[in-house]
C-alpha cells in the first residue's frame, strides 16, 4: 500500500481525550475506554497491495481459513486442498500458565505440528487474558473455552519473559508472525486503555524480535465494523461528505440495527457525523489511530485486516488501506467471511458472493485471506449460521468450499494481478506461460467471450471445459484458463 498523508495526528489524541472522558457514563451494549522475571521455562520442541510479503514469509497461497481445532479430524480433508497458505491460532498467557510458573504449552504443540503436516502456515496470536498475571476480575467471558478480555500484564518485564519463551519455542516450527491481542477497539477484548495497548505492542515487539529476528509484529487487527467507521471517517475529512455516506451504507448494507445504535440508518452527512461520533464509534477511531501509528513507527510490520461484509464495500476499504498505511507495509486479512443476520439460503449466491471478496481483495494487494469460519458451528451462541462456513458441521464440503479450493489451486504459486478491462472485473494468477482469470460482469449484463482454441472456461469450482461456442460472463463469477497473458485471453472480446 502507498505511504499514506495527511492524517491529522491530532484526531488520536481528540479521541483518546474523549474516550477518557467519557469511559464512566457509557450505556452502549459494546465497549468503551477508559511469572517470575526469567519468564516461564519449558523445553522447545525439536523440529525437523500493499507492501512485500514480511521476511520469513512461506505462504505460497493467499486463500487460507481459519478452524475449530477440536473438529481437526473432520478437516483434513479439505485442508489439504490448502496446502501452502496460512492460518492463524489464538492463545492467551493465562491459559497457557493458569499457575504462575507452570506453563503448559502442549495444546498449541499439537497445533504447530499438525498445521506443519498440512504444509499450512501457522501465525500466532498472543492475547493476556485476565488471572494473576494482570490482577483483575474478567467482565466478560465467552464461548465454550471461557475466553475473557485481555488487560495490561502488572509486570511488563515478566510478559516479555513469556512472549520470548513463545517464539523461541515456536521458530523451529516455522512460525513467523505474531500477532498482539485481538480487536482492542471492542471491550470484550480489550480492558485497557489506547496508551496500554501501544504499551503493550512496544514490549511484545522488543521481545519478539530478540527471541527470533526473522519474525514479525502484527498488530491486533480492528474489527470490520471498525474498518466501516474508518471508511467513513476519512471521506469526511478529505471533504467528501456525499462519498462517505456512499460507502457507509455500501459496507453496512447487512449491519444497520443488528447492534442497536452502534450502526444505524444514515441516509446525509448529518447523521453520519452523528454516528461516529456516539462511543463506541470514537474507540474504533482511536484504536485504528494508535494502530496506524505503530505502524508509521514501525513498531508493528504488518497491518491486519478483518473483513464480514458486502463485496461492494471492498473498493473503498482498498482506497483506505492504500491511504493509511505506510509504503512497503503489507496487509493480511486474516478474518474474512459473511456476516449476514437471517441471510438467504443459497448456496450459489452464498459462494459467488465468497469468490468476489476473496478475489478483490487479493486483487488489490493483500497477501493472505483467510477465511472464518471454515465450518459452521452449530452450537455458537447465536445459534444461527450468522458468519458463513465453506463446510457444513460434520465437515462435508459446501459449494463455496470447492469455489475457495479451486482459488486456492489456480493461485498457488502465481503471480497475482486485477483485472478491470472490457467490462469484466476479477483477479488473474500467471503460473508460467499460464494464466488463469476469475472474472464477472461489473455492469450486471452479459460480456460475450468468443470461443477462441486454447480457452477454457466455466463455473468456479467445476473443471473447466474447453468451448464449442461463445462463453457468457455474467454476474456469477467464471474461470477462465489459457496460454498467454490475462489481456491476450480476454481481447478476443468486442
């Protein structure tokens, strides 16, 4: 992504003040503001558009997923289909070492080794959790595993014992990226203050780097109603009023009123202004502003990004990514999926909509996508498939599974370009002398590819044919493989 100019610093610190001020008063339903000094030992096991991708980097597919480690058995199969992309785990300090200095580390072992079998990439997030290391009552626990929010450890020193021993443990494994925290802009996961979570990032930066100076630091990575919000917020300031509530309602489409106040109807200016401004929206500002200025510090190597909404809204995410991020850094989606409250039971809409995310999104410069959920999970608290899974439960491949595998393989060790010419929008992978495109009507009608010897081409996720006649391209994305360069295969059309 470009280097990005002209963000006033000056808007962290107007929300950090406001955040302060108003941290005792909020009625919102999401949040607002406000070991030993050697570390743990155990023995480390033995192991046999933006920016460059980080050094250390070995995902050689930019289509991964993310997955319920207790169902693993039931994935392998589909898994495979994956192999060489990435994935990521998260763990918190108080799990790990539930009593102080008796860490246990073997259930993230077990993950290293198997994401290893798989020829996957594993990232790490390292989270605090709440327990003796933070001092504290947690506020809020979640799911099955008794998740809590993190807060700021007591002794930061004694945190740097433990990140080091992590990495150190986890290199030989091939880990090379870690993540701190999860979404600190929303209270559930975050109890401290914008300060401690820069304070925190510095520390686990410096730990992490002398434990292993091939990794690298990623920040916590906003949640996707943050990225909205920030959409939002920089058309307004660059004095596009009409824009910014263009790409409000685009990116919140399928979110007005599922959390109350927090993302409501805005049809002017006016109440866009009014929406951003109500706390919690001002965290999410504050947040991405202490998260983009790590960045400018370099004090983080890579930006994450996490993503559950309508395609529509990924051109205007892209535009913010490429203004708010420095040069040279990259941006890794390591959430990307389908929030969708009471969505449509359709398969193909479900599976088209998959390949267009995805597609724009490595299309324009992010180096790894990674899906959430792999598979629905049935016994989530929502007791509804709010966020759409490629797989079913017991594992049992979806269509958009086999679209999202049929991604995985054309881009597997490919060079990666967009398309946007004759009427056709999408992404290319060249491997070769070959090039494979996925592409749909921008315009909503049908664009003719002549048939033409050499050309195959159907659905994404089935084989693709060689054509007798003329092949449409319409709204449902399509997969088109032949010699020669993306433009070469697309100029037979008029």
């Amino acid at each position: 992504m470009s280097r990005r100019t002209g963000r006033p610093v000056l808007l962290a610190g107007v929300l950090l003040a406001a955040l302060v001020a108003g941290a005792a008063c909020s009625d919102e339903p999401a949040p607002r503001p406000a070991p030993s000094a050697t570390g743990p030992s155990a023995a480390t096991p033995s192991a046999g558009a933006t920016g460059a991708p980080p050094a250390g980097a070995t995902a050689r597919n930019p289509f991964g997923a993310h997955w319920d480690w207790s169902r693993y058995d039931q994935f392998v199969p589909y898994l495979e289909k994956l192999s060489g992309s990435a994935t990521y785990h998260e763990l918190s300090w108080c799990d790990i070492e539930k009593t102080q200095g008796s860490p246990d580390f073997s259930a993230v072992d077990r993950i290293a080794e198997r994401s290893r079998q798989l020829g996957i990439t594993l990232h790490l997030k390292i989270r605090t959790g709440v327990c003796w290391a933070t001092g504290g009552t947690a506020k809020f626990t979640r799911g099955q595993a008794n998740k809590t929010e993190s807060a700021i450890p007591r002794d930061l020193a004694a945190y740097q014992a433990f990140v080091r021993a992590l990495v150190q443990r986890y290199a030989p494994y091939g880990v090379r990226e870690y993540a701190i925290e999860n979404e600190v802009n929303a209270q559930q996961y975050w109890a401290g203050s914008p300060e401690d979570y820069r304070r925190l990032v510095t520390a686990a930066a410096e730990a992490i780097r002398s434990a292993d100076p091939q990794a690298t630091v990623v920040d916590s990575g906003m949640s996707s109603v943050a990225y909205g919000m920030g959409v939002a917020d920089r058309l307004l300031r660059a004095g596009q009023p009409d824009q910014a509530v263009a790409a409000y309602q685009a990116y919140f489409q399928r979110r007005v009123g599922t959390r109350g106040r927090l993302i409501p109807a805005v049809a002017d200016p006016t109440a866009l202004r009014a929406a951003l401004d109500n706390t919690q929206n001002s965290r999410n500002l504050a947040y991405l502003a202490v998260t983009e200025k790590l960045l400018d510090d370099r004090v983080v190597d890579v930006r994450q990004l996490h993503f559950y909404e309508h395609f529509s809204g990924v051109p205007a995410l892209l535009d913010y990514l490429r203004a708010e991020t420095p040069a040279g850094v990259p941006v890794q989606a390591w959430e990307v999926g389908q929030f969708w409250k009471d969505g449509a039971d359709d398969a193909a809409a479900r599976g088209d909509e998959m390949v267009k995310v995805v597609s724009l999104l490595v299309a324009g410069g992010i180096h790894e996508v990674l899906w959430l959920p792999l598979a629905y999970n049935p016994d989530n608290r929502a007791g509804a498939e709010v966020r759409y899974g490629l797989l079913d439960p017991d594992g049992t491949q979806r269509q958009a599974g086999a679209m999202l595998a049929a991604l995985a393989a054309a881009a597997r060790d490919a060079t990666v370009e967009p398309v946007n010419a004759k009427g056709l929008t999408g992404v290319a992978f060249r491997r070769g002398a070959e090039s494979t495109l996925v592409v749909w009507s921008t315009t909503g009608g049908t664009v003719s590819l002549p048939a033409t010897a050499g050309v195959t081409g159907g659905p994404v996720g089935a084989d693709p044919a060689a054509r007798t006649g003329a092949l449409p391209i319409g709204p449902s994305p399509v997969l088109l493989r032949a010699n020669g360069d993306p433009a070469g295969v697309l100029a037979p059309i008029r």
